[in-house]
C-alpha cells in the first residue's frame, strides 16, 4: 500500500492522505504449496462515485451528534482490493 503515496493518494485521508489499510495475508496463501497467487500490481484503493467527494476524499459519515453528520456518508476510509489466480 506505501507506493501509493508516492503518487499522493492514501487509503484514508483527514488533514493528507494516508495509509492506515493494509492486506494481511496468511501464510497458507503466499506459501508454494497453495493454489492461489497473489496478482502483481493488483491492489487497489477503490474510489466509487458514491463515496468519494471532488477533492477526491471519502464522503464521510462522522457521528450523529456532530456539526458535519452526513447520514449518506461511508467511511474516512477507502476499502482496499487486491485479485487472486487460481493455479
């Protein structure tokens, strides 16, 4: 995830981008004895129309009680994706 922020973008963003969001992954995958492989250069930080503002930040939920709620918000976090090959 930390190449992303050579390009300025984060999986989270409050005052800057950042990345907060990481894979783990288990060892059961990554091993040579498992018939999954990680894609190359398949991760992602997925920015859909919806929940994303034009200053290309999250369109964020905040709490009930605060000045800024916004009852259609999602997150102050991107969700992140990465594929999968079958062998």
């Amino acid at each position: 995830m930390w190449p992303f922020l050579k390009d300025g973008d984060g999986t989270h963003h409050y005052e800057k981008p950042e990345v907060l969001d990481q894979f783990m992954v288990s060892k059961g995958i990554i091993n040579e004895k498992s018939v999954f492989r990680i894609i190359p250069d398949s991760c992602r930080i997925e920015k859909f129309e919806e929940n994303t503002k034009n200053n290309n930040k999250p369109v964020r939920f905040s709490r009930p009680s605060a000045k800024d709620y916004n009852p259609k918000g999602f997150s102050d976090h991107f969700p992140i994706s990465v594929k999968l090959s079958l062998l």
